[in-house]
C-alpha cells in the first residue's frame, strides 16, 4: 500500500511538472503542444495526443488512426505503425516503458524500434507482424521473402517463402492470430518445408509445390504435387491422398474432382472414388 501510495504520488508530481513546461492545446478537433512561455512547439495537425509516463518530453500524437512519437527536447517525430489499442494506455497517460517494443514507419518502409528510440530493426521492411499468442516474435516481409525474427534470441529464421500468406497467418488488426503449434508449407532455397513459428521445419523434399487448401475450413488438407502427380497431406506432413492424379480440384461440399489416367473421377476427403452424383 505504501507503494502504491508513493508511485501515485511520484505520477501526480511528474504530469505536474510536464503541465509546468508543456502544454497540449486544443484549436477545433486539433491539437499540439506550448511550452510554458506559449510558444508552439508541435503544430496542430493531433485528434489526440497524450504524455509518456517514461519522460516528460515524449508524448504520442495520433493521427489518420496511427500513433506519433514525439521528443519535444529533441524535436523529433516518429511515426509508428500501431493503433492506440496496440499501446498500453492508463487513462489519459501512455505507459511506454523499455520493454516495450513499437514498429516504426519511413515511407512505404516500417521497421522495428526498443522504446524510446534504439533501432532493433532497420526501416527496410515492406510489412512487419507481430503475434497475438506469440510473445517477442516477429513476421517480417521484404517483397516476396518471409522471416521471423526472435527478440529474446536476438536471431532470425530462414528466409522463406509462401503462397496464400493472408490464409495460413491470419492477419487482422495489423497483427496475425496464427496458432505456435500450427505448420504452414514454406519454400526455402526452392525446397518445401512445413514450418512452424518457431522455426522447426520438417523436410519435404520429394515435393514439387505444396499449397494451402483455400476450402480448409472443410478439410484442413494441403494439395501436393509430387513427380507431376497430385494428391493430399495433412498439417504433420502425413499423406492422406497419394499423388497419383494427373489433376485434383480443391474439395467443394464434401468432393475434389481428379483425373486418372485420363480418366476423370470424383473423391472423398479418404480419397475414395465416388459417384459424381454423390
């Protein structure tokens, strides 16, 4: 309780003092900063702006839905790409602190930034995720290359590569929602693997092209091609469907049209035959 008692009182006589030196002005719906004397320092161009906890010269603007780091000692101003949601605000005070890691914007580029300013990642990358459920791992995308990068280990995964990435990383909300445990068919240095976001890759060699079946909510199932055949796996890299088809469809209600032989057929997620009135 004592140090509840003395934080509160630590908070209520350092925003005392930011209110001394600096203050946010408000013209309309925009706002900016003065210093004491009233001279402007940050332009009114703010919907919100709020101190930092950490000093009482940052503080976040937003605007056009992102966050801005602003140093008023150092008159400089970040752009970050992430939302209010994605920072940790306490009422009206941003508590951005060390540990906390923000993705910076130059551009069309975005990087990776330790708060206040140590650049963990160069502004380089065409996209960069963080996870839901995955602590201190990034996604990062340069063009068509695909890497993780580990916080805690300082190190990155094999650079890969992926087809129908929205799909297997669930993005949403400037962040992706795929499960650690799940697997996704990866390409690296023209070889397929099944990955996980840890890293751990399973060899898949004799395969020519895996990809993610678009109707997965009914089988979960990858389409392989293998020696110019296909077929189907499942997401342990177990086959389900020997590729033994000149063509296979997705599965649709339940059946995958395929050719065999030159002889088309219907089949079942077993890869029964059935009837194409089934």
């Amino acid at each position: 309780m004592k140090n509840l008692i003395l934080l509160l009182i630590y908070s209520t006589l350092t925003f005392a003092a930011v209110a001394q030196k600096y203050r946010i002005i408000t013209q309309g719906d925009l706002k900016g900063i003065n210093d004491a004397s009233g001279k402007l320092l940050i332009p009114l161009k703010y919907y919100e702006i709020t101190p930092c906890a950490y000093s009482d010269n940052y503080f976040i603007g937003y605007k056009d839905g992102f966050a801005n780091l602003i140093n008023i000692e150092k008159n400089t101003t970040q752009a970050l790409n992430e939302y209010y949601e994605d920072l940790p605000n306490e009422g009206d005070v941003c508590q951005l602190t060390e540990n906390h890691f923000v993705r910076t914007i130059k551009g069309k580029k975005m990087g990776l930034m330790q708060f206040p300013d140590r650049v963990i990642l160069p502004t380089t990358y065409s996209k960069i995720y963080p996870f839901e459920s995955v602590k201190n791992v990034y996604l990062t995308v340069r063009g068509k290359d695909y890497q993780f990068y580990y916080l805690d280990k300082k190190m990155t995964s094999p650079l890969f590569r992926i087809k129908n990435a929205y799909m297997y990383f669930n993005f949403d909300n400037n962040k992706s929602y795929m499960n650690e445990n799940e697997t996704f068919p990866a390409e690296i240095n023209g070889k397929w693997f099944l990955m996980k976001i840890d890293g751990t890759t399973f060899a898949l060699e004799k395969f020519n092209e895996i990809n993610f079946d678009l109707d997965g909510s009914e089988t979960g199932m990858l389409l392989t091609k293998q020696n110019g055949k296909y077929g189907y796996m499942n997401r342990n890299g177990e086959m389900v469907i020997e590729c033994k088809y000149d063509e296979l469809t997705w599965f649709v209600d339940g059946l995958a049209k395929a050719t065999l032989n030159g002889a088309p057929l219907w089949i079942n997620p077993q890869g029964e035959k059935v009837e194409a009135n089934e």
